[in-house]
C-alpha cells in the first residue's frame, strides 16, 4: 500500500485491475485503492508478471502492506501461484515499495502459455483485434499494447480518437457492467464520463460494493478534516514556521498575457496562475533550500521540481497533487497540466504518483478574493507558496506613482532548513521572473 501524503496511514483496494498471470509494465494502472480524500489509481513502477494478488478487494490495510507479488520480466513463462485471499499482514516498516518484485526461475515460453494482460485484452477488444491473429513482439512472443495499436484497422484508431473523455476508470467499469458509453451522459467537466454516470446507467443490477467501501459522501468528508486536521497540528507542532511576503508588480506579466492571448482561441488563452507557478517552479530550482523533504532529522534536497497544487475539491476539503517536473514547463504547458489535474483531481482520478511526490507546495486564493495567503507546511516538504488576489493598487516607481496590478506573494518556510535571508532570495528571485515573463 502505497504512502499518498503524511496524513495517509491505510486505505482500501476497492478494484483490483490485474489478476495473477498477467502482464505489467511500468506505469500500467493496477488497481483502484481508497483513500480518506479520493479514488486513488495506483501505478506499477516495475515490468513483470503478477505471480499472486495479496490483498482481497474491500480490505483495508495500513501503509506498507504488501499488495501483490510481481514476477521479473525476464522470462513471460513464470510460474504464476493461485490468488492468496488470507488477512494481510501490517510490516513493520512505515513505507515499502507498492509492488514486491522477485525473480523467478527462467523456463521455456510456449504459445500454449503464452500470457496477455487484461490491458492488452482490453485494448483489443476496443480496437477489434484477434489476439490470435497478432504476432507478439514482447518477451516470449507475448501480444504488447504496440502490437495491438498495429493491428487494429484506421476506422477504430479513428473512432477512439474521437470518443468524448471519461476516466479510466469510468472506461472499465463501463466493460465490466456491459455499459456502452456512447449512450451515457456525462455529468463531469466538459460533458466526461464518471464512475456514478456509468452506474446510473447499468442495464441490470449492480453488485453492492464491500461494506469497507460504503462511506457516505459525508462521512468521507469528516474522515478528511480529520486527515488534514491533524497533518497540519502536527505541523504546526514540529515544524518551526518563518512567514514572509512581498508585493510583486505585474504589469510587465500582464501586457505579455495580453498580447499572448490575441493570438489564441478563447479555449486556448492562458491565465495569470500559469505564470505564477511557472514563476515559483523556475525560483524554486535555484533556492534548493526550499525544494526536498525534512526527514529523520535530516534535509534532503530534491533535483526535480514536482510543484504541488492546492485543489479545492467539490464535497470539501483539498488535495494537492504534483506537476513532475515543473521547472521544465512553459507557461502553455504548465495550463494545460493545470487543467488536467484540476479536472481530474475533482472526478477522483489521480494517480498514486501524483499524490506522493510533490517536493514544494503553492496554494492560489486569488480567485476567491483573499489578499493574501499565510499557509501551513505540508510535512515532510519545507514550503509552501501562497499567492493573493490580482489587484490595481498604488506603485511608485522612480519618483512618479501610478496604479498597477500586484499580488502578494507569500512564503511559509521551515526554520530548520533555510531562514529569512534564503526565502528573501526566493521570493526576490519569483519577482524577477514575472518581470520578464516571455523568459519563462
């Protein structure tokens, strides 16, 4: 069971998305775990084949529990042992790794053995493809998603590529119940396709979920307060907190958001919160005091800046997950991540990877008109960014005042790591950035 913040310490495979005897490669969605804030789908960060399933569904285990055993890829013949249903057993250890990897013995591959994974299966199925008129290219002869992709005839890529969005996880109950999508109404953003639209939509009788995943929406929410009010007393108990913050003149980001966006279709224009985290992220990579984690006493600094986004979601509460390497992002890419992760944080279709990595944390209260934003640390990060409202107010600039549209920035920083004259620096270094907004 993966880790998916300091303030989770168990959560519930509510869908296993895998069973023993398939394929996996890294970054294939496994299985559907339930966490006090969302529907987590959890990755698989290794290439293999799963030998055994160690966790039922409807189970709820703590942190660092084992899930699954998952065979090397050496070989596509491993033996595979029948799924294990028995109570899992809480390590002793706060985090292991998801997936346990073992190697397995080499034996020899027949097509009487050969092995596909239900994603392969699935994508098959989508795209009209015989598996077993497909030469498989992968270890052993077994069928990859590449050969599939091949194989599958220009009319059904075509149609796929049209198909209106919905989650993954929408698509696969949807196969699992025998919904056809293209008579549901999505009732996410932009018309998408969820989870409660699929069922409202199933022909015949659902079956109930396991009683450990039956929360009221109500409940959930309290469950989360409860999470998140206790991560930040704790917080606040342990991290010695340092807050600065600084007026930033916007004019110069503003003109070029202007200019920027005649040349774009209303869908495409871009907004002032792209600039400000692309701003925080490029600032971030050259005060490294602020971008890592404070762990067993010790600071370790991050390479990567993976900026993590505080979203409110609609029953309450808020989740923030990470942009991977932030620093990289030009302000077109970092709205188009933006966007994406807020939609699907609010569908309850993140990734576990999202939820575990972020290394810096920036909060935007702009649009609900506060000024400015004095946030608590998200431990074991070392800052948190704040950003206010965009306003007009009075500037004086070398002798002449004038009105200008500013925000507040702000900085919670961790004493422990960096001090007033580092996140100065930070904040100065932020400034310099929006001041010349066609470098970012």
């Amino acid at each position: 069971m993966p880790s998916l913040g300091a303030d989770m310490d168990a959560g519930t495979i509510t869908k296993w998305l895998v069973r023993p005897g398939d394929q996996v490669h890294r970054g294939d969605i496994v299985a559907v775990v339930q966490t006090d804030k969302s529907d987590i789908e959890v990755e698989i960060f290794e290439d293999g084949i799963v030998r055994d399933l160690a966790v039922p569904e409807g189970v709820r285990v703590s942190v660092g529990t084992v899930l699954a055993h998952v065979a090397s890829a050496t070989d596509a013949a491993a033996r595979v042992a029948p799924v294990v249903a028995a109570a899992p057993v809480t390590p002793a250890v706060a985090i292991t790794p998801v997936i346990a990897v073992a190697s397995v013995a080499p034996s020899v591959a027949t097509n009487e053995h050969r092995v596909e994974s239900p994603l392969v299966r699935r994508l098959a199925q989508r795209r009209g493809v015989d598996l077993a008129a497909v030469t498989g290219t992968g270890a052993a002869g077994i069928v990859t998603r590449a050969d599939v992709e091949a194989a599958a005839p220009s009319s059904s890529r075509a149609t796929v590529a049209t198909r209106r969005s919905s989650s993954p996880y929408a698509r696969r109950l949807a196969q699992q119940l025998g919904v056809d999508l293209d008579d549901v109404i999505g009732s996410g953003p932009a018309g998408s396709i969820l989870e409660r639209d699929v069922r409202g939509a199933t022909p015949g009788p659902v079956a109930s979920a396991p009683s450990a995943t039956t929360a009221t929406p109500e409940e959930r929410q309290r469950s989360m307060q409860r999470a998140i009010g206790a991560l930040m007393a704790r917080s606040k108990r342990e991290v010695p907190h340092y807050y600065l913050d600084t007026a930033i003149d916007l004019s110069a980001a503003s003109r070029w958001l202007e200019r920027t966006n005649l040349e774009r279709s209303v869908a495409d224009r871009l907004v002032m919160a792209a600039l400000l985290f692309c701003a925080t992220a490029r600032a971030v990579a050259r005060v490294p005091e602020m971008n890592g984690f404070f762990v067993d006493g010790e600071f370790s600094p991050s390479i990567a800046v993976n900026l993590g986004v505080a979203i409110s979601q609609r029953g309450g509460g808020l989740i923030a997950p990470a942009i991977h390497d932030a620093e990289s992002l030009s302000p077109e890419e970092m709205m188009a991540r933006v966007t994406d992760l807020v939609r699907r944080a609010r569908s309850g279709v993140l990734r576990s990877s999202e939820l575990s990595d972020s290394t810096i944390t920036v909060t935007n209260l702009g649009d609900l008109g506060v000024d400015r934003v004095f946030g608590v640390i998200y431990p074991p990060q070392v800052a948190l960014v704040g950003f206010g409202r965009v306003h007009e107010r009075p500037w004086a600039s070398q002798g002449l005042l004038g009105v200008r549209p500013c925000v507040v920035a702000t900085l919670s920083g961790d004493h422990r790591v960096s001090d007033g004259m580092r996140g100065a620096r930070f904040l100065g270094e932020i400034e310099r950035l929006l001041r010349e907004p066609e470098r970012l």
